[in-house]
C-alpha cells in the first residue's frame, strides 16, 4: 500500500461534534497513519481540529464568513437547532455546493502542481448532494473519490413510527439527479463508496467502480478493554440508546421486552430523550413494567458507553436509520444487538454478532423480538458467545483504523497504485410484508 497526499472534503469535520461531524474527522484522522492527510473544513470548526490536529498533516481552512454567518443564523432560528429534519439536506444544498467551490479557488494552485495525489469527499454523507469537484477534476489531474455516501432509505408501509415523522416532501427526493453538478458527480467519479445497502443498490449502473463500506464506525479505544462473560443468574439487563422520536421505534422495544421485565427476568435502561418520552413512559405504565424501566435522558458519551458495557443486550427496532453509531459502539461495549433488518442495523449486524429481523408488521416484529429476548434470557450461553463474536469482529472490522485500511486499498486503486478491492456488495435492500 503506497502512501499518498490526501486532500479530503470534510466541511463540518469536528473531532468535539457528534454525528458526522464527529465520524469524518475520526475517518480523516485514521487514514493520516498511512497517508499525507489535508482536511478542508469550514472556519467554525477550526479551533477543534487544530487542538486535536493529531496525525493529519495540514488544515486547509475554507473561509465562507457572511454564508457562515447565514447558516449558523437559519439552523438556529429557522430550524431551531434540529438537525433531524430532511427538510435541513434541502437547505444545505447550496452551501455544500459554494464550500467545495471556494475550496477548488484555494487548492487548485497545489493540484495542478502536483501537490496532490487524490481527492476524497467524506462530507456532505447524503448522495443527493454533489460534488463540483468531481467536475472540476473531470480531465485530471488527480482522480476523485467520493463517500461513504448513504441516505434515501425508503419510509416502511405499514408503521406508525414511520408515518408520524414522513415529511411531505421526501417522495421529491429523487428531483435531486436535475440539480447542478448531481449527474457529473457520479459519473466523473474514479470510485464511489456506498455506505449503506440502500445507496449501492442506487448506483448500481456504476458497479466498475463502486464499493460498499460501512458508514460508521468505532475508535479502537472503546475496543481495548476486554469484557468477561455474563455470570449473573437474574435478570437481562436491556439497553436502549437513542433519540426518542417515532421513527426509532422505542415503543416497539417495551413492548417486545415486557413479558421478561413483568415476570421479573429483566431490567430496562433507556438512554436518550425527546418529544416521545412523555408517551413511552406512559406506554411503560400501560404495560405494566414501569418499575423496571429506567429512563436516563440524555447522558455524556462516556457515561453512555459506561451503560452499554454494563448491558446485556441492546433492543434497537429502529424502522428506518441509515447508519446509528449506537450498533457499532454496542458491539464494541459487548452488548449483543437485536436490531430490525432494513437499513444500517440491517447491513451492519449478521447473526455470528447478533439478531436482525424482518420489517414485517409492528406486531410481528414486537413477536419476534419477544422470542429473541426469551432465548437469551434462557441460554447465557449463547448470549456469551455473541458477545465475544462481536467484540472480536468490531476489532477486526469496524473500528476506524480498520475502515482506513479498506479505503486506502481503494484509494490506490483510484490512483492505480494498487489492483481493484474486491469487497463483498452489500444484500439487497427489502421490505418483507406479512400476509
């Protein structure tokens, strides 16, 4: 593998954010072990990176102040601090296009001079927002790469949790291949990374160059600490992490673990808040098990993490989530996952590591999850040996440094430095409706 001069695109890149802004400067950060890493972020994120600068080489500071200015001023007032929004991929739409834009006025000196060996975009994540540096770069000199791209994650029939929090304007989304620089995007690329079934089944007519690698991932240090097996005789100890909007289908979670919490067998932890908690408390009274259902609100990530190590079992029926970093880091915890199988969950989770099922109906999926549920309760050791499985396989896979290798290998690739990857596709993505 040849160490290259990486110019990665990463606009809201903050080692000191969440989300993506957390994930694109840990991806950045792990491929500076193997290679000359510029980020190009945007300017309020500079005073982070540069304090935590570790490996990457430079920083390569975009400066957009009266955009910033009106960014920073919309998603506060406008949009009153909620980045959960679809509506917000809409908005961002010209300010991903002016950022990429500035950043060719102040790299393409160094491009052409040979400064540079390949361009990689980690951010925007959404694929409906382009590129115009594919399209700059469309005659060289240097090839572009874009992604892990992920989102457009269908909207399930047949759930509530789904069609509480549809917006009007999501069967729109496909408009997006009119927009400037979309078609250019994808098509100039030198390889495209899909970073979830969803999207490598969209840019299936560019298969030559298109690989699946997971969106997410975990630092190695949340892996290094060894977790022993489950001696406890009592209760299951459940864990929920997230948001608790509809769509992340909390509701579903009691109601699959509430034989075991009524009968005493098991204790419930739910890690997160939002507008759902009134109605998920008074769900959890209904029941019949609020007494053994502990909702935490939101909590650090250190304390978060604390929670999972001490979890036996994360129940996450999300119905629609394209990449939840709560999966990878309860792998790592040695919480086992049972997550429904459409989507991230779906594409990260095999059944070495724990438990998908099917997006059927809501009452088959609260069946199913009841069954899994009973059976660890039951059979320590297969819980144990879950457990171990995963926390080996997220070492071995999912941590940062590990997706670096895999994208250093397509990195060369790109440069031809290297031969092609050969990466296993994703499973096609579906939906299995219950006659």
């Amino acid at each position: 593998m040849n160490q290259l001069r990486v110019l990665v695109l990463a606009p809201d890149a903050n080692p000191e954010g969440i989300c993506g802004a957390l994930l694109s400067y840990s991806q950045a950060e792990a491929l500076a072990q193997f290679h000359d890493v510029t980020v190009a972020i945007r300017s309020p994120g500079k005073e982070a990176v540069r304090r935590r600068q570790g490996r990457v080489q430079s920083v390569e500071v975009v400066g957009m102040p009266r955009l910033e200015r009106l960014y920073a001023w919309t998603i506060r007032r406008i949009f009153k601090n909620g980045y959960t929004s679809r509506a917000l991929t809409v908005f961002a739409y010209p300010f991903a296009v002016a950022f990429e834009w500035q950043a060719w006025r102040q790299m393409q000196d160094r491009i052409r001079a040979g400064g540079l060996d390949v361009v990689l975009r980690l951010l925007p994540v959404p694929a409906v927002l382009p590129s115009p540096f594919a399209f700059f770069l469309r005659k060289g000199p240097i090839p572009f790469v874009i992604g892990p791209v992920s989102g457009g994650l269908p909207w399930p029939p047949g759930f509530s949790q789904a069609a509480k929090q549809r917006e009007w304007f999501a069967h729109l989304r496909n408009l997006y291949r009119f927009m400037p620089f979309a078609r250019s995007t994808y098509r100039n690329a030198a390889a495209i990374i899909a970073g979830s079934s969803q999207t490598y089944g969209e840019f299936a007519s560019h298969r030559d160059k298109l690989f699946f690698l997971l969106e997410n991932g975990v630092s190695g240090s949340m892996c290094s600490e060894v977790r022993g097996t489950s001696e406890r005789d009592g209760q299951l100890e459940l864990i929920f992490v997230g948001g608790l909007v509809p769509v992340k289908g909390c509701d579903l979670a009691l109601r699959a673990a509430a034989p075991l919490l009524r009968n005493n067998s098991a204790r419930f932890t739910i890690v997160g808040d939002g507008p759902e908690r009134n109605r998920l408390e008074q769900l959890a009274t209904s029941l019949g098990i609020g007494s053994a259902v502990y909702f935490c609100g939101w909590l650090s990530h250190h304390e978060a993490q604390r929670k999972l190590r001490q979890a036996d079992v994360l129940v996450f029926p999300s119905v629609r989530d394209n990449s939840p970093a709560v999966v990878f880091e309860a792998l790592a915890a040695g919480a086992v996952p049972v997550v429904a199988d459409f989507g991230g969950p779906g594409d990260t989770v095999t059944p070495e590591i724990g438990f998908k099922v099917p997006l059927t109906t809501e009452d088959d999926v609260v069946s199913r999850m009841q069954e899994i549920l009973t059976s660890l309760a039951q059979d320590r050791e297969l819980l144990n040996r879950l457990r171990l499985q995963g926390m080996a396989y997220t070492r071995e896979n999912l941590t940062w440094d590990a997706k670096a290798r895999t994208l250093s290998t397509i990195l060369n690739w790109a440069v031809r430095h290297g031969p092609k990857p050969s990466l296993p596709p994703p499973k096609p993505l579906q939906i299995k409706p219950v006659s």
